[in-house]
C-alpha cells in the first residue's frame, strides 16, 4: 500500500455486542465482555498494519438509556477492562487516551482513566482514544462553550482546537461493525471528510481479515475533499499546496 492509501486514523463503533450474545443464549453483557477481546486484537492488528491511531466508541451519552442493569454492568466491565489490560497495552507502547463528559462517571471509572492515561503518556506506539460517555453533539457544545469561556471568536480554527479530539488528526476512515449504516451521534464534526465502511460481522466476529477488508476498501476510495478528480496527484492523493 502507498502511505496515503493506509488511513493514518481509524474509528470504528463497535456495534452488535448484544446481538452476538442473544445468538449464544448468553446475556447480552457477555457480548460486552467478548468485545473487549475483540478491541484488544483489533487494537494490536491497527499497531501491526501501522495506523497511527485508533478511536472507539464505548459508551455513548444515549446509552445511559439502557436498562439499569446493562448500563452499570458496563461500567463495571470498563473500570475492570481497564485494570486488567492497561499493563499490557503499556507494555505493547499505546498511549491511552479518554474522550468524554466525565461529570457523570464514578469515581471508579474516573480513577481507572487517570491510571491508565498517567501510565501510557509517554509511549510512542499506537494512539488508542475510548469515548465514554461520548456524543458528537456533546463535543460540539463543550467546545463551544471553551471558546465563549475564553473569550475567542467562533472560527473552525479555535473550534477545532477545543474539540476533544484536538491532538489527532480527523479520523480517515469511520468503520462501523454489526449491520447498522448510520453515524449515531458519534464523530459528527471530525468524520466531515472520513470514508465509512459498514461491515456485517458483529463486533465480537470483528478480526485481522475483516480489518483488511475495510482497509482494502478505503484503499480503493478517491478521497477529493471537495475538489475533482484532475485536481488530484495521479496516484490519488492531495497535491502539496493543497
Ligand atoms: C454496542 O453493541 C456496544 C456497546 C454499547 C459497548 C461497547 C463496549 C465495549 C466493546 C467494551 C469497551 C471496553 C473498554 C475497556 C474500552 P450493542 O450492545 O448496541 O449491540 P446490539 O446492537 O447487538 O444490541
């Protein structure tokens, strides 16, 4: 693959949990369970393909609508997840990063982040960004209201800079897992310029082939930005002055 046709940026939703769990009789938070499984490999694979960075969706501001039960065994699995894997995603070089309104989250939770974001801020390896608790539309008014907080004039420029994904690039390529093909209130401002793949495995099915898949076609993508095909290098990619 030429370098530019290798997203530096991937996001995925991670849907179909549930689904993969009423398939086996379980409940449906051993879906869950099974999907931290599948974002430890899918993780590992993006470092291996060299995707600088990763960004998922693990709980979102509309999930709090959940039963109570699917929504506190959630929790517990992230604040657990995350004890039990930040060793070896440290060891392995990622540099974890927590995307999200925090005013809601126990204090469990919240100490788990700051540990596992304290732990990996030096490493060099594969950017891994969890949004929990996260919405498009949350991110949108919260930068919004830094920069009337700040006092600074609403440009793209400063609003860019306050959005919670400031230290990366726009993500490159959206994929979402499980069937569904719609955005649900995840990167609305930062995938304006994304390529969306919808695979049809669930997320816990998600492995290295289906991530090849999804990279093989975004590979095949003309990204224009807005411009037409002659204005574009031959190879595809965005002239320098551009
Ligand atoms: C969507 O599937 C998935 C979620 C709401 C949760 C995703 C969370 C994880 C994979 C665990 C993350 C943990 C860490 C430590 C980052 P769904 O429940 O909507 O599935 P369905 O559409 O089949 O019902």
């Amino acid at each position: 693959m030429t370098s530019h046709s290798l997203p530096v940026h991937v996001a995925i939703v991670m849907d179909g949990n549930g689904r993969w769990a009423s398939k086996r009789f379980l409940p449906r938070l051993a879906g869950h369970h099974q999907g931290v499984e599948s974002l430890k490999r899918c993780a590992k694979a993006c470092d291996a393909r060299g995707i600088r960075v990763l960004t998922v969706f693990a709980f979102s501001s509309e999930n709090w609508s959940r039963p109570a039960e699917e929504v506190s065994g959630l929790m517990d699995l992230f604040a657990m997840a995350l004890g039990r894997e930040v060793s070896q995603m440290h060891q392995e070089g990622v540099r974890m990063h927590f995307v999200g309104d925090r005013s809601k989250l126990s204090d469990r939770v919240l100490r788990e982040m700051e540990q596992a974001t304290a732990l990996t801020c030096n490493n060099t390896g594969l950017i891994l960004n969890i949004c929990f608790n996260y919405g498009g539309r949350w991110d949108i008014v919260q930068a919004v209201q830094s920069l009337i907080a700040k006092n600074l004039p609403a440009t793209e420029k400063n609003l860019c800079a306050m959005m919670s994904l400031a230290h990366v690039p726009d993500p490159d390529l959206v994929i979402r897992t499980g069937g569904e093909q719609r955005i649900s209130n995840f990167l609305l401002w930062q995938s304006a310029y994304a390529e969306f793949v919808f695979s049809e495995q669930l997320w816990p099915d998600f492995n290295e082939q289906e991530l090849d898949k999804a990279l093989q076609i975004f590979a095949k993508r003309q990204r224009r930005f807005g411009k037409i095909s002659p204005q574009l290098n031959a190879d595809g990619s965005l002239p320098l002055s551009s």
